[in-house]
C-alpha cells in the first residue's frame, strides 16, 4: 500500500504542479512585448509576511544574465509605450513598484553592470519621509504581537493559531475590502499599539537624493500613488490628490517627468483610469497577470510578476524553465 501511495501522492503533486505552471499553454507570440514586475531586491527574512515581495540579489542577476543571454532587449516603461508597434522580438521592460531604498542600494548596481535602465514606481507621500507604506505597517505589527495588536472588529474574522506571516497577510488582505476612512482608522490604531519605529535604510521609501541618483543613471521614475490607498475606494475629489498631486510631488523631488502610473495593489476602474488620464499620464500598469497584444488598453497593462517562490522547482532550487514558462504565457492560476 505504502509504494501506491506513494504514487498517487506523487501524481497529484504533478498534476498541481503542471496546474500552477501550465506549462503545456501555447507560447503568446514573442513579438508582445512582457513588462516584468518586481517590488524588493533582497534577502528573504524569517517569517516575514512580505517575503513573497523579495527577490535575492544574486536572484535577481541570475534572472538578468538569463535574459541577455538570451537576447531580450530591454526598454524603460516610456520606451515601450513610445515604440510598441515598432519594438523588435523578445522585448522587456522591468518595473519595480512601491519604492523602496533597496531599488537603488541593490537593485542598481546589477541593472548598471548588465547595462540594463528600468522604471521605478515610487508612493509618492512617503518619499523623504521615515514612514513605512500602510501594509509595511500592519504586517510588521501582526508579525511581531499577532492578534493582540488588531482592533476588536478585525479579531472576529481571524483564527488565533493562524501563522502570524499568514495571520498578517489575511489582515492586509481585509483591510484592501474596507471603505478607505474605514482601513486608515484600523491602521491607525494598529500603528498607535504597535508604535512606529524607523525603517532600516534598504525598507524606507527613497528619498529625493535616491530619486535623483537614479534618474542620472538613466533610469525612470514613474507615480504609484500618494499614500498607497485602494484607488477604488475613493470618490471624486479624493483622487487628485493620489494622481495629479502625487505626480507633481515626484517630479519635483526627482527632476523627472514622471508620465507613467502604476495602480496600488493594481486596482482601478473607469473613474480612476479617468483620474489618472487627466492627470496627464501616458500609460498605467496594473498588476493583472498576463502579455499586453496589440491595442492592450495604454491605462490597464498586464504584467508577469516575478515571484521567486513560484519561480522555484519541486528541488527547492530556482528554475530557469519556470521563468521561462511565465515568460511564453504568464499564466497564473487563480486557485492559489
């Protein structure tokens, strides 16, 4: 009995595996061309909620090795809005969202020495400040006192003995659905009973210098927002601020013209997508997965995101045949 199970054990794993990875989906023609979407470039920590966000330096130079070797030519976010009927095969645009000082200490370094520019997208409210983004916020006090630090209201759709890593995750996920008075009042008290401590220098947001710093090494500075809200939550004037604002305040402390957006947490709808229009921007980037064919809506692009837990094989090694799977599909399964 113990070799059948054994077996079936092992088919069912297969047949997740192949599920997750859909390896057998056909290519999406090499002539679209893939925005990747990364948000940190570091070292994983123990039993962080956002460790699914990290990718490890040498991770991240493997990844771009992979790619020049195999000749994808590389463009910022504007470059590819501006050529996107004249783009040659295999064309990528890497995009690092949120903002953080690792983009800059970490990520730079290897973008220079593989002769790669990409496009940052920065929360504007919290450049040059010692704040953490909301989540940051909420996932390190679960992290830290699970549910002793949430608001009574938020305890009744948890489990105590949850992992706190997932406990916290779950609690960023609940705090999204609210209406937005409703998740900043939460996140405050939770910040209030926690404390706010400052971030270490690779988890701040980047500051003007950092900004400016990457703008003169031929990167790109694009907007994602003014404080990181659910944009869909908002109505009317409250927008502005988000957008219009957010873009003035980047380019001012950046020198940059800042013209593309890129959606918090990839939700908009047609009143955001308005908001961001007149604005002034050229494009927006959700965070749907997928390739962007031929007439892709300039203010909704699909992205593959690089997650580098999905990134790795059965062995617990990275796999250069899944990235390059989610390269000729970016296929996600929506179970997980």
């Amino acid at each position: 009995m113990i070799p059948q199970a054994l077996a079936l054990t092992a088919a069912i794993g297969g047949a997740v595996y192949s599920l997750r990875h859909a390896w057998w989906r056909a290519t999406v023609s090499y002539s679209f061309p893939r925005i990747l979407m990364y948000h940190m470039v570091q070292h994983h920590r123990p039993g962080s909620p956002l460790n699914g966000l990290r990718v490890p330096p040498s991770v991240f130079e493997s990844q771009l090795r992979w790619l020049r070797d195999r000749n994808w030519s590389f463009y910022t976010m504007s470059e590819l809005i501006s050529q996107w009927k004249h783009l040659p095969e295999k064309s990528v645009a890497l995009t690092f969202d949120d903002g953080y000082a690792d983009n800059l200490i970490n990520a730079a370094p290897i973008l220079e020495r593989a002769g790669i520019r990409a496009s940052f997208y920065v929360i504007a409210g919290l450049a040059c400040t010692q704040d953490r983004p909301w989540y940051d916020t909420v996932a390190r006090a679960v992290q830290t006192h699970g549910l002793e630090s949430l608001p009574h209201p938020l305890r009744q759709h948890l489990q105590p003995n949850t992992k706190r890593d997932v406990l916290a995750r779950a609690v960023v996920e609940h705090l999204k659905r609210l209406p937005d008075i409703e998740r900043r009042n939460a996140v405050e008290e939770i910040a209030v009973f926690a404390g706010r401590d400052e971030p270490g220098a690779m988890d701040a947001i980047l500051s003007g210098e950092q900004l400016r710093s990457l703008v003169a090494r031929g990167h790109e500075i694009g907007v994602h927002s003014l404080t990181h809200p659910i944009l869909t939550k908002l109505e009317g004037n409250a927008l502005v601020p988000e957008t219009s604002d957010a873009r003035v305040r980047l380019q001012e402390l950046s020198g940059a013209s800042c013209d593309i957006f890129c959606y918090p947490n990839g939700d908009h709808n047609d009143s955001v997508m308005k908001a961001v229009t007149e604005a002034g921007f050229r494009a927006a980037l959700s965070t749907a997965q997928g390739i962007n064919r031929h007439g892709a809506n300039a203010f909704a692009l699909k992205r593959v995101f690089i997650n580098e837990d999905w990134l790795r094989a059965p062995n617990g090694m990275q796999s250069e045949a899944l990235l390059r799977t989610e390269l000729a599909i970016a296929y996600r399964f929506r179970g997980r």
